[in-house]
C-alpha cells in the first residue's frame, strides 16, 4: 500500500515567490538586450532585479478577489444612486461643472496609464517590477470605466457629458495641459514613466485630487463619485508604493543613477503641480459648499506629506526640487488667476463659469487674507459691474501658452503679482516661451522633444481646428463657431456663464418637482 505523502504548505512568502518570481526566464534564440532595449537607454544601472521588493506581496488570485469585492459594492452605490435620483441630492447645479472638469481632464488620463503600466511592464526585464506594473495597468482601466459609468448618469440630465473622455481631451485648449503631462511621460523611457506617474501622478497629484476632490464631492451630496473615489482611493495607496519603491530601488542599485532620478524628481514635481492648477481653481470656485481651500490643500498634502516624503528621500541623497520655494508663493495666487482665466474664455470652454458672490469672496478673503482683497477683489468687483450693465467681459483674443506646461501665460512673476511671468529660449533659430523658471529649465534640458509639442492655439491660428470641408473663405466666416463645432461644444448650452443656463434652470425645475411630491 502506498503511503500519501504529505505537501508542505507554503508560507505566504514562498507562495508569492512561486507566483511572482517564478514566471521570469532567460531568453535563448535572442539575447536580453534586444528583447528589452528600454532597460538601458535612459541610462539607469540595474545590477539584480531580484532586489525588487513589493511591500504588499499581492498574487494575482488575491488581487481579483479584493477587486471583485470592491467592484460589488461601487456598482451597488450607483445603481442605487440612479434609481433613486441622487443627482438631485447636490447642492447646486454649479457643481456639475467641477464633475465636467474632472471627467474630461482625469478620466482619459486613467486610461493612458493603463497603456503605459502595460508598455513599462513590458520593459522591464526584471519580473518584479512587470507583476506591479501588470496590477497597476488594470487598476488604471479599471478606474476610467468605473469614472465614466458614475458620471453616466448625469449625462442623462445635464449638458456637457457627452463628448468628454473620447474626444475633447484630443482637442479643447485647457485639456492640452493635462493631455501634454501623459504625452511627455508616455514618450519617455520605462524609468522616467515610474516616476512621471508613480511619484508625480501618484504621489503628488492624488492626494490633493482625490482626497479634497471627493471631500468636496461628499460635502455637495454627489455619492456616486465620492464611492468611486474611495473605491480608486484603495488602489492608490498601491500606486504611491510602487512609485517611491521604483525610485528606491534604482537609487540602491548604483550610486551613477542619483543624478538622473534626481532630475527627474525635479522635471515631473513642477510638471504635476502645474497640472494641479485646474484642482486649485476647483477647490476654490466651483465647489458650491467649500471643504477648504487650495492653500490650505498645499500645506497639508503636500508641504507636511510631501515633506515626510523627501525627509525619507534624503538618505538616498535626493534633494528637495528648487520647484518648492515659487509653489509656496504660488499657493496664494494659482486658483485666482486660473478661474480669471477660465472667466475670460468661458465662451471657448465646455463648462459654466460666473463670478463669486459677496459670501464667496468673503470666505476667499478669510482663506486668502495676504492677497485676495489686494490682487483679485477688485477685479471681480469690476468684471460684476461691467456684467450688470449688459457688458460682460469677453477675452476674445487667444492668449500666448507655455511650451512645456501648455497653460496660458497668466501666471505672475514669484516676487511682483502685477506682473506676468515670461521666460524666452533659443533653439535652432526659433524663439519658444516659457510660463516660469521651472518650465524653462525642463524645456532646455530637452528642447528636441518639446519643439514637437501640439500647442492649441497655433493650430487654431493655423486653421488647423475646424471641422473638415470648412470654406474660411465662405461670407460670414465665424472661426470661433467652427472651432466649437469643431470641439463638439454647442454654444449656450455647453459652455458660457451658469446663470440663465440649461443646467441651472432644469435642475431647479426638478428639485421643485421633486420637493412638491413628497
């Protein structure tokens, strides 16, 4: 009779060995240079992979359990949501604006990530760092469809949903600066790609967008977006780890990598908190009931987190970007000067816009005692008077942009608020411009790469922007309709100011109705 012999059960350690490690082999027919040509050209040195350590040593079984259990109960939330009419459970139909800002210029980028975890984990000979990044590139899918199934509902009521995620990132002017940050990461080797999205994207943008964006959300009743941003908000926790694991890892393989990620930590720090400037505007003004503001959003996500964060950096040799110092006096000013901005050309926009009220700027005067009543009270004030005589203004002129970072050139010089930042490089006999010191210096460093950038308003200047068979020629040629045609945003409906709009008024017809019946 044959004795059964007893299997040793593995510890979760050498199970996740099994599972991870195990899967990788040396190729034969090609050698390891040509499958993986990535690994080497940006110049980083990786000695042994094996050194790769991933703190939450997840297997890809104990992964779709804990998706599926999350997915379960996200879809439980909005369905119950849509049947119950939650969208009129918000505070005002103002808010759906900072919705439309977020699945236009968020939600294409989760998917981009999910392109580029895939691409980098391809990349990547050590199997390590492909297991995270094959988990990562899911989470990043998984995210854009859960985004834009949340939002679903209200396109069912509201106007400006509809076009957002599969074709205005491609086009609308202020999309290009969230579009240009995932562009320049996605061209770029494995390397810089872990540190453009897991340290930058990760890191930097996510807490200060998902933590005070579905703060926000949760504070204007909006439950479907606030359960799927706790439900990426788990993933995230992730992603940070893999990013500043990443940058760790290559740190301790050779001492010749520190300059390298040193630069990069310096290029894609300034790069993300530029791409926050359309959060800091958010937080600020198109929240109808306010959690806190964008300076106080700064200091404690990123100046305290941010801070712990280089604190541990610092051992490595790592120093803190020279970025830093202009964004603690750019917390003052960037959401003011953005949604000025966004006033001027709400007529280009796929979003409302208006001016605070007396409340609203007493409360922007309370968060912001140093400068609003000094640089941005007074302009309000007067952009309200000139609206209550029939004059509203209108920036109908297309403002210069920044090479690198893609916004207009409206930000203010560190030391002189009054005065419009301007920096100016050479190369190859053209002259480029830049929106500040930080953008400059990426833009020198690689001037090859950024002469190549797809600025908005060149090309609508070029004629490049209207719908195909547009006669420019024809009698009463309206470029800025065509460009709006062009953007599939219907003038009046899609965009100008929120007072009289299609939003404002069907919103407080069914709220009465709603109110009335029961």
């Amino acid at each position: 009779m044959d004795m059964k012999a007893n299997k040793k059960k593995l510890g979760l350690k050498e199970k996740y060995a099994h599972m991870t490690r195990g899967l990788d082999w040396e190729t034969t027919y090609q050698p390891m240079d040509k499958v993986f040509p990535q690994a080497t050209f940006e110049g980083i040195k990786i000695h042994d992979w094996e050194k790769w350590e991933d703190p939450f040593r997840l297997t890809m079984d104990a992964y779709w359990k804990y998706q599926a259990e999350k997915e379960r109960k996200l879809y439980a939330v909005l369905d119950a949501f849509a049947q119950n009419n939650g969208h009129l459970g918000i505070t005002d139909a103002r808010y759906l604006n900072a919705v439309k800002l977020f699945l236009t210029g968020i939600s294409p980028l989760e998917y981009v990530a999910h392109r580029g975890f895939a691409a980098a984990g391809r990349n990547f000979p050590g199997v390590g760092p492909r297991v995270a990044c094959l988990m990562q590139s899911i989470d990043e899918i998984r995210h854009a469809q859960t985004q834009i199934h949340a939002l679903s509902n209200y396109n069912k009521f509201y106007e400006g949903f509809h076009a957002g995620a599969a074709h205005q990132i491609e086009r609308i002017w202020y999309l290009s600066v969230p579009k240009s940050f995932f562009d320049d990461a996605f061209s770029a080797g494995p390397f810089e790609w872990m540190i453009a999205i897991g340290f930058s994207f990760e890191y930097v943008l996510t807490n200060l967008l998902f933590v005070p964006f579905m703060s926000g959300a949760a504070y204007n009743g909006d439950m479907a977006t606030v359960t799927f941003g706790f439900s990426a908000q788990s993933d995230e926790a992730r992603h940070m780890t893999l990013g500043l694991e990443c940058i760790k890892f290559m740190l301790e393989q050779d001492p010749d990598n520190l300059p390298i990620v040193q630069k990069w930590i310096d290029k894609w720090a300034w790069r993300g908190i530029r791409v926050l400037t359309l959060v800091g505007m958010m937080m600020d003004y198109m929240l109808p009931k306010r959690v806190m503001s964008w300076k106080e959003a700064w200091e404690i996500y990123f100046e305290q987190n941010g801070g712990a964060l280089f604190n541990d950096l610092a051992k490595y040799g790592i120093k803190v970007p020279d970025c830093i110092a202009q964004c603690t006096v750019d917390k003052e000013h960037i959401s003011h000067q953005a949604w000025c901005t966004f006033y001027q050309y709400a007529h280009a926009s796929a979003f409302h816009t208006w001016l605070p009220n007396a409340e609203e700027m007493d409360w922007l005067s309370a968060k912001y005692p140093n400068t609003f009543d000094k640089y941005y009270r007074p302009r309000y004030e007067q952009w309200r008077e000139m609206a209550d005589k029939g004059e509203r203004f209108y920036n109908n002129t297309l403002p210069m942009l920044c090479q690198v970072c893609q916004i207009p050139m409206v930000f203010t010089e560190p030391d002189d608020p009054t005065k419009i930042c301007y920096r100016e490089s050479d190369y190859q006999g053209e002259k480029y411009h830049t929106c500040s010191d930080g953008c400059k210096h990426i833009f020198d460093d690689e001037p090859e790469k950024y002469i190549q950038a797809w600025l908005p308003v060149h090309q609508i200047y070029q004629g490049n922007c209207w719908p195909e068979g547009t006669d420019p020629t024809a009698e009463g040629f309206d470029p800025m309709a065509k460009v709006l045609e062009w953007y599939h945003i219907e003038n009046g409906k899609d965009n100008l100011d929120y007072e009289g709009s299609g939003d404002q008024a069907n919103f407080a017809a069914w709220r009465g109705a709603a109110t009335q019946n029961t």
